[in-house]
C-alpha cells in the first residue's frame, strides 16, 4: 500500500524522486461553468484576449446569461452566470421555466467541442508548473506538483500565481492541493479548503457529502435512500456487506480519496525523460534571443544526457508566450547528439523553414527544451578514423530535415515485393540506416530471376495512355500519353507481374514492356489484364528510362 | 591573311601592368577554378574530353537542360551517370512539381546508370528557393569534410537567375564535389555554371540484324549538345551509353555530328 506520502517523478531531471505532496484538483466554476467558448465569436481567453471577452460580456448587460443545452427532450440550462444565479436561476432549469422569471435573460447553446479545446488549451498552459497535468472533463485539470512546489515558494503561493493567472485570463476558478486526487477534487468542488495537509484526508473528507467521492447519481441516490448521506457515515462500516450490496466501485473511490489504494495521474502527453527550463523576469521576443536561449537550455542538458550515456533523436522547444499561448516546436536528428551548438543550429533551420512563422506577441515569458527521444550515445571521440566521415552527411540530413520536414528527406529502401511501386519505398533519411537497406537482397533476386531493366523515374501513379497493339498480348504500336502521339519502334517484353492474387484487392495481371519511339525517347508500360478479359485491358505508363 | 582572334583583340590595347593583371587573376579565382587532371572526369570521349580541357570540371557547377520536355528522362539519365561517376553519396534535390510530372526517382532503376541506391538522399522541396538553399547547403557540407556529398543535383523547373548561379558555382567551388542543375527546358538567361548541356534522346541501335519491332531497344544514346562552356569550344556529340562497362562510347555505326567549330571568336567575346 501507498500513503499518502508517495512519490512523483519531478521535473528537472529525470525520476528524481524529491516529491512529497502529489495531487491538485483545479476546478474553475462560477458565472458560468463554461464562460465564453459557447459564446458565439468570443475570442478564447486561453488565447489571451480576456480583455475582449470582458468587453463581451459587459455589451450584454445586464449579465444575465445562460448556456443551455438539450438533456433528454427538454432544453435545459447548464450554466448561468453570478447575476442570473442571484436573480434565482439554476443550472438544470427548464429554459422555458427560465425564460418566464427573466425574460431578458441572453441564452447561449452548448458548444462542448469548443469548451473541450478550451479546457486542453488552459491545460497546455499548466504545463508551466509541472510536465504533470490531465484534464478532468469537462471542467477541471489535474496537476501533480509533487516536488515542484518549493520552486514557486511553496504550495500556497504555487496556489496563489496559479489562481491569479488564470483570474488575469477572465476565468473564475476554484483551486485546491490535496495529497491524493480523490481529495483534491473533493476539495475544489465540493468544500472551501484550499490545501488539505498531508495525512488530514480523512479529517477533510468526513463531513462532505457522498457526491464528492465521484460517484455516479443513482448510487449516491441509493445511499441516501439506507441514511448514508456523509463520507463520515461510510467510512468505520464494515467493508464486505457494503462491497456485496453497492458493488467494488464505492469502496474504490473511498479507499482511493483517503490515499489507502494509489490512483496514477494519467498525464496528457508522455513525460520528457530530460527537459531543462528557462523563465525570464522580462519576456523574450527577438529570434536571436530565442536561439541563444536553446543553446542555454542545451547545454544543461549535456551533462544529463553525458551522465547516463545517452544522446537525444528527437528534441521539443515549448515556449510559453505571455498571453497564455503555448507553442511547441520539435526537431529531429538523424544523429544522437547533445552538443548544444548543434542543436542550435537545427533550431534556427527549423525557425527559418516554419510555415508560419514564431510569432511572440508581447513575448515569451518561459522557454522548457524537453528531449522527447534519447537513445545510448557512447562517449566520443574527436576525429579519429572514419567515424567522422558518416557525420558530416548525417549533419547535413539533419539541416535538410528541421527546415523542410524530416518526410522531405529520404533514402530509398528496398522491399520484398514484385509490385514495382512496392518494390522500393522512401523513407525518411533519419530513420534510414545508411548502408545496405535492403539492396543485397534486391541484387541477388534480379540475378537469379533475370529481371529486366528498370527506369530511373517511376511515376507517382501510373497514367493511363491509349495504345493500339498489332497483335493481343504483344506491345503496342502506338500510344497516347499527355496529348502527345508516340510510334513504337523497338519493344521488348512482356514481363509479367503478378499482383497480391491471395489478398482479396490485390489487382490483377500486369504485362509490362520497355518501349522505344520513333524520337529515342524510352517508356515503360504495361497493360493491365489479359485480352481475354471482358471490357478490353487498360494501359498505363508507369516510369520513363534515360 | 586571317589573322587569330586573341591578337585582333589584344593588339590595340596597351600592355597591362604585371601586377594588375595578377590582382584581377587572384580575385576571379574563385569564380574561374583551374581545372587540372585530378579535378576532371573523363568522358572516354577524346574530342568531348578535349573542348571540357580534360573532362568534367568537379568543384563546379554545371547545367543540363533536356532540349525539349518530353526529353527530361534523357537529360536525368545523363545527369545520373555523370553524378555517380564522382565518389560519395548524391544528394538529388527536386521540387515537388518536377517529380510529380516526370516521376520520383526510382532505386531499382538507378544501378544501371552506375548509381547503387543505397547512395542516393533524394530531397523534395515545396519551392524552387528551398531547392537552391538546400543545394548550398549540401555543396557547402561537401566542402565541410570528408564523407559529404560527391555530387549534388538540383532539379528546376522555372527559370533561374544569374545570381542565384553564381552562389552555387561558388559554393561548389569551396569543395571538390559535382554541382548539377538540372532543367526541364533549354535556357538562355546568362549564368555562372562553367558548362551548359542540351540532352536529347536519340533512336538506338537495334540489336543485330533483329526484327526492330521483335527486338528490345538497344543501349541508351544521347544527343549531346555543349552550348556552353567557359573554358573551351563548344560542339555536338552523340553518345551511347554502355551499362556494363559503365562508360561512354561513341557509336561506330553514325556519321559523327558536326565537327566542333576550335575557332570561335564571336562566342569567345560573348560567352
């Protein structure tokens, strides 16, 4: 069993195992349990025009708004805002009920698809104060802190930036820090406590109502119904009858809020195994800045990567900017490396080579390099024999790929298939190995099965042409291809390809030949099907020869 | 009486200082590489070796456009061959339009220009200025160190300024690998390349005695025009290709094409 006092992975380093308080429920509600996203064209506040929002709200003064929502057959409110709860209106109602008490009342229809990228947006932004951070839809994020709260000074004044961010965003919310998520969520939602101390689950959860275990309606319904109404009430009961008569899920949720059975945080994205940050007391916005700022970060991270022998494949730049925006810019590398410079330089590819380029706004506040992907590097040695030699070509796929897209980049592999648009594949030149890939085993084939010549140039798909053939099953003697007319004056073929005959679309018969016009110019066609097929085979040109 | 064009030229001018003529041979030196044995790949084509001044110049770029647009694959062929002939990986670099229309490049197909897949990086590119930055890139890595590219080739479609060659020709100066461009259409604008090719596709032989039609087409040939060239004269040559031996022949059985004009003032003072 797990206390409560269980330990986190952190976020400097790697599983440095410096944690003690885990777990913080956040929960916004108030006005309205989801403000503006269903606001027609209100700009998200995530996006750091709160002061935009605000000025939409107040244009529908008097601030008696509602979203509502159609929950079974009857159109419902499911939020409203402080004024309209103080004019007796309550999320639940009947919007007819509503419409008649306050007929000014300003509704507005659920949009849960923007409230959900709302929520991942705020989410994103949590990320500055720990890699840590789910989303507890619809209206609530988890953090855990474990181990982070000493940098902002402490769990109450991690609490208190935290709550005055989010306020500054145009949100009303509610915060609290518990030491399991059980409590946490217990906490925000369902009581005032803001921190409940270590060890103090059990003295916090008992008086609160069985609701804040999470649990679903019609149990807590049959509870009430045999006068459990308080955790207080279920917590010295003995465990067997009431597992035999409510099921596993109620002795769950109550074991897990008290810390007795532990409950991972499923964070949103995995959890960067190296990641070295940077805040600045004055935003940063020059590109220059930016850059040197990543050499920086890189630079702590060598010792890291160094000390575990490691080198890293795929590196991500967040930069959060200060209106709450988050943008994510990764790289990768055909090498390990973890030399700063380095990665300097494939940064400054990849900002140059962004399709939209960084915007700062008012500036980044916070810059986090995250290596996402490290393999074993071992220690290096510094020109010695050829292994220098390989560098200087994976250095330039590297550049190649930050600034064009690592999908740009490719060597060609060969595959183990007759079709000639399968036989060989592109693949991104940093996943490649250079070397042999696959081609041994295509030179051998082609060796004992005599294949006939192929083109230099293969076209992406086949085009179909129209070609007359002096006799069925022989080579055309002229054809059509893009408008232009070609007489054939040396064939060779048929070479017959099968295609996948034992998978059910795996096409049929191809006759290829290797055909030359009247001008020299060289192609490579072939029918598909036989002449005996019903309607007539089709031709195609598949690639030209030199 | 004829008399040579350099002393027609020369005659009327003063003689220039010593010095000033070495100061104007120093700065250009970069733009005009002294092509010496070592820095050349033979053809195996005296005449075409003689007017290159010993083969292709490596450490400079070079233009190969197809003489019309269904002759691309021609002009890529001739590309390829002479790209694989310098040692190291190639680099090809093609703008996402050019291998829509003319096809991907294919690793089954490029052993019989000499070219082993496994030493192919072929690049696509959105634009035709990504495809000029990342061939300096790449010229610049091979000037870098040992193991960068031996050849890169560059694939345009559009035009390309005088400019934007010159950046090429210098970086491909800096180091000692093959700088090709590769063009779907003959150009005309000036540039810095120290050699323009027109390629052409040409009938082949038809294996002997054989019922054309019954039997496949022979080796490749190529209709080879040098319509460029800083360092020599110009001419015409038809080439066939010979996949085994990996070289260059001149057929046996054509008249040869126009004899290279050795004498060529008006070119010399324009080109």
């Amino acid at each position: 069993m797990i206390g409560p006092n269980r330990k986190y992975p952190t976020w400097t380093g790697r599983g440095c195992p410096s944690g003690a308080r885990a777990g913080e429920g956040l929960e916004r509600f108030g006005e309205a349990r989801t403000p503006h996203p269903a606001l027609p064209r209100a700009p998200s506040p995530a996006r750091g025009e709160g002061a935009e929002r605000a000025a939409t709200w107040s244009n529908i003064s008097p601030a008696f708004l509602a979203i509502s929502a159609k929950r079974g057959n009857v159109e419902e409110l499911v939020a409203v805002s402080a004024a309209a709860e103080r004019g007796g209106l309550r999320p639940g109602m009947a919007l007819a009920q509503a419409r008649a008490m306050h007929p000014d009342l300003a509704v507005f229809s659920e949009d849960r698809a923007a409230d959900r990228r709302l929520l991942e947006g705020i989410a994103e932004w949590c990320q500055r104060y720990t890699p840590l951070v789910a989303l507890d839809a619809p209206d609530g994020i988890l953090l855990d802190i474990a181990g982070c709260a000493h940098l902002f000074g402490g769990e109450q004044s991690l609490l208190d930036d935290l709550t005055a961010r989010i306020a500054d965003f145009g949100f009303t919310l509610r915060a609290a820090i518990a030491s399991t998520i059980g409590a946490a969520i217990a906490a925000s939602r369902h009581s005032a406590a803001a921190i409940v101390a270590p060890g103090a689950e059990r003295a916090f959860l008992a008086p609160l109502p069985l609701a804040a275990l999470r649990l679903p309606g019609d149990l807590v319904a049959a509870l009430t119904r045999v006068g459990l109404k308080r955790i207080d009430d279920l917590i010295d009961l003995p465990r067997a009858p009431l597992t035999a008569r409510f099921g596993p899920q109620l002795l769950r949720q109550l074991d897990r809020a008290l810390g007795r059975e532990p409950e991972p945080l499923q964070p949103r994205a995995p959890v960067a195994p190296y990641l070295a940050e940077q805040r600045f007391a004055e935003p940063i916005a020059r590109e220059e800045d930016v850059l040197r700022v990543i050499e920086k970060l890189a630079a702590r991270l060598e010792p890291m990567l160094e000390r575990r022998g490691e080198g890293a494949r795929k590196i991500e730049l967040v930069l959060f900017r200060t209106d709450g925006v988050v943008r994510r810019i990764a790289v990768a590398t055909s090498r390990r490396m973890r030399d700063p410079a380095g990665i300097r330089a494939l940064f400054r590819e990849r900002l140059d080579g962004l399709a939209d380029a960084l915007d700062p706004g008012f500036g980044f506040d916070l810059a986090r390099l995250c290596v996402l992907l490290a393999e074993p590097l071992a220690a290096e040695q510094i020109d010695l024999g050829a292994s220098g030699h390989a560098a200087e070509l994976d250095r330039l796929v590297d550049r190649l790929s930050a600034r064009l897209g690592s999908r740009r980049v490719t060597r060609i592999v060969a595959q183990d298939a007759h079709l000639p648009e399968l036989a060989a594949m592109r693949v991104p030149a940093q996943a490649a190995v250079a070397g042999d890939n696959g081609w041994a085993a295509f030179r051998a084939l082609r060796c004992a099965a005599d294949l006939a010549p192929r083109p230099p140039r293969l076209l992406v798909k086949p085009e179909p042409i129209e070609a007359i053939a002096a006799v069925p099953d022989g080579p055309p003697v002229r054809f059509r291809w893009r408008r232009a007319l070609h007489e054939v004056v040396a064939a060779e073929g048929p070479e017959r390809i099968e295609c996948a005959w034992w998978t059910e679309d795996g096409g049929g018969t191809r006759d290829y030949f290797r055909v030359e016009d009247q001008s020299g110019c060289r192609f490579w066609l072939f029918r598909a099907g036989l002449y005996r097929a019903i309607p007539a085979p089709a031709w195609f040109l598949h690639g030209m020869f030199a | 009486m004829l008399e040579s064009p350099d002393r027609e030229l020369a005659s009327p001018a003063p003689p220039a200082p010593q010095g000033v003529l070495a100061n104007l041979r120093r700065t250009l030196a970069p733009e005009f590489p002294q092509i010496t044995a070592d820095s050349a790949l033979a053809f195996g084509i005296p005449a075409l070796d003689a007017a290159l001044g010993g083969g292709l110049a490596t450490g400079a770029l070079h233009e190969i456009a197809a003489a019309r647009e269904a002759e691309i694959p021609a002009a890529t062929g001739f590309a390829l061959i002479l790209a694989a002939r310098n040692r190291g990986p190639l680099v090809w670099i093609a703008e996402d339009m050019a291998l829509a229309e003319n096809g991907a490049p294919y690793g089954a197909g490029l052993e019989d220009l000499g070219l082993a897949p496994e030493r192919l990086i072929a690049v696509a590119a959105a634009k035709s200025r990504d495809v000029l930055w990342a061939m300096e890139e790449a010229l610049a890595s091979a000037a870098g160190g040992p193991g960068g590219p031996g050849a890169v080739l560059g694939e345009i479609r559009g035009g390309i300024d005088l400019t934007a060659t010159r950046r090429l020709s210098l970086a491909a100066g800096r180091g000692r690998s093959l700088a090709l461009l590769l063009r779907s259409t003959p150009a005309t604008e000036p540039s810095a390349a120290a050699t323009r090719f027109l390629v052409g596709a040409a009938p082949s032989r038809p294996l002997s005695g054989a019922i054309p039609m019954a039997s496949g087409p022979g080796p490749p040939r190529f209709c080879v025009r040098l319509v460029r060239n800083r360092r020599g004269p110009l001419g015409a040559w038809m080439l066939e290709f010979d996949r085994v031996e990996q070289r260059f022949n001149a057929p046996a059985d054509r008249e040869s094409l126009a004899e290279a004009a050795r004498d060529r003032p008006r070119q010399a003072a324009s080109a």
